[in-house]
C-alpha cells in the first residue's frame, strides 16, 4: 500500500511538472517556473482539477470533487467540472471565462485561450460534450458545442461557434463555423516555431 501510494505520487508529480512545463512552453511572457506556478490562474485551476478529478472517480468524494471546482472557479475564472478527462501538458492562457463541461475530453498538448467554453447541447445524461484532440489550439471566445470532435492539431479561430466535427488538421473559422485544411507550408512553419496566432 506505501508503494502504491509513492507511485501514485510520484505520478502526480510528473503530471505536475508537465503542465508547467507546457506553460512554460506556450507563454512567451513567461519568465521562469516559480512566476508560473505562483501567477498563472489557468496553471492553478489545471492542476486543481487533476485532484478534483482523481476525487470524482470515487462515487462517495463526488461531493468533495465539485466542492473543489467550485472553490477553483471562484480562485480563478475557471470553471472545469470534475468529470471531465483532461490530457497532458494542458495549458489555459490567461485562464478567465472558460468553461469545460463534465462529458469533455481534451487530449494532451491542448491550449485554450479565455473564454472558451467546451458545452453541450442537450439535458440527457449521455456523451454530450466534445472530445478534443491533441495539440488543438483554441482561440479567445470559442464555443464548442455538443458531442463534436476536434481532430489532432486542428486550429479553432476566436469567436468561433463549432457546432459540427472538425478534421484533423485543419482549422475552423466563423459562425457557425466551417473547416478547412490548414495549410501545410503555415503548419509545417508553425511546428518550427512560428507564432500560432496566424491561424486564428
């Protein structure tokens, strides 16, 4: 039991210094870790919905889990429900506004900006959230909405309303929004570094 209790740990931890490092990764105005984990709010309320999250997978601490969010989204402008599955190295710029709801999965290497909102469509008590894919970046004020998928390494533009599947790779513009394959000389550039903001 001790040594499940140190893996776990030192899985948390790693988890931890992910998220960080992907902040660190993501933020050009960012200037070094401990400015990051003392400063950044979206930083605060990833790493509190990673225990709010643990504490959900157990029927009789759901109570606790939400307890939590709440207090997250009062501390920081960030409201993620405990039953949504987030992956690695998730980074939430500037942080408030945004909205993730409990059917929701994002993938690893997510970044949204503020005032994001990842909600449903309907009152059933099914899937109706989206999935996000990994290395999706999505712009100031979008909604995604509903059970819809957003394909790996796509591009969601400011303001966008998407109310339907996005293809991997590509990226999404308008309201509601349409799709298109992002082109492969910008991707190809941005993958070496160039600001991701030209997309969206």
């Amino acid at each position: 039991m001790i040594r499940r209790a140190a893996r776990s740990l030192t899985a948390v931890r790693e988890q931890l210094r992910e998220d960080l490092q992907g902040a660190r990764e993501r933020d050009p105005a960012a200037r070094s870790d401990l400015e990051i984990a003392l400063l950044y709010p979206g930083l605060h309320a990833v790493w509190t919905h990673r225990i709010s999250h643990r504490l959900w997978q157990r029927p009789r601490l759901r109570f606790a889990a939400r307890a939590l969010s709440q207090v997250s989204r009062a501390a920081t402008g960030v409201e993620i429900h405990p039953g949504a599955r987030i992956g690695r190295r998730f980074f939430i710029d500037h942080g408030m506004g945004v909205v993730i709801g409990e059917t929701a999965e994002v993938g690893d290497d997510v970044m949204l900006y503020h005032q994001v909102t990842l909600g449903g469509r309907s009152l059933e008590q099914t899937k109706r959230h989206p999935t996000v894919g990994d290395g999706v970046i999505v712009g100031a004020g979008a909604r995604i909405l509903g059970p819809v998928e957003i394909g790996a390494r796509s591009r969601i533009g400011a303001n966008a309303v998407v109310v339907s599947d996005v293809p991997t790779e590509s990226s999404a513009v308008g309201i509601p929004a349409r799709s298109r394959p992002l082109d492969p000389t910008v991707h190809r550039e941005e993958s070496a570094g160039t600001d991701p903001a030209i997309l969206i």
